[in-house]
C-alpha cells in the first residue's frame, strides 16, 4: 500500500520539506510501534528494483511483508530531509528509542 500522503499522484521527484512537512504530520500521532529511518545519500529507487545489490531492503519495501504496513518511495529528493528532527519528534511524541546504525 502505497502513502496518500502526498496531494500529488507523481512520486518522481518532490522537495524535501514537503514530504518532511507531510510526514511529521501523520508520525505525530504515532502510528506506529516501530519506525525506521534511513538514510542513503546517492541511492536511487533503481537500486531497490535489483535484488542482488539489497536484497533485505528490497524485500521490506516491495510490499509483501504484512508487517510493513505503509511506506512511502520517491524517486527523486530534491534537498536533504532532516532525519534528527524526524528522529526527535519520534522520541518527543511517540516515546520512540533511538538505535543509531552506521552500514558503513
């Protein structure tokens, strides 16, 4: 299931406010048990059609795992969305626990 969140049916290229602006307003009432933000300078939607590069990730955001019950894809970003101010008005609202992965 894809997000309406956004007013626009094309998801290709948005700018980076209006889909912070768009989700911090549905993540503040927490939705959610769990929530997971990432980030991936440089990727791209193509790298999620091949299942060699990220298998694991690929399997999440294709849909057919019934725990994931919503998600948002856009092929473009226009800017940088601000990730430490998503994570604290997770942890502020929701009473989320911050976990720090570097995959690096």
């Amino acid at each position: 299931m894809q997000s309406r969140l956004f007013k626009s049916e094309n998801l290709h290229i948005l700018s980076a406010v209006s889909i912070q602006k768009s989700l911090e307003s549905q993540l503040v009432a927490c939705p959610s048990d769990s929530y997971v933000l990432v980030s991936q300078p440089g990727a791209s939607t193509e790298g999620y059609t091949n299942a060699n590069p990220v298998p694991h990730m690929r399997a999440k955001l294709s849909g057919s795992d019934e725990k994931i019950r919503s998600r948002v894809i856009v092929d473009a970003v226009h800017g940088d969305i601000d990730l430490h101010s998503m994570s604290k008005l997770l942890q502020e609202k929701c009473g989320a626990v911050p976990m720090k992965i570097d995959a690096s």
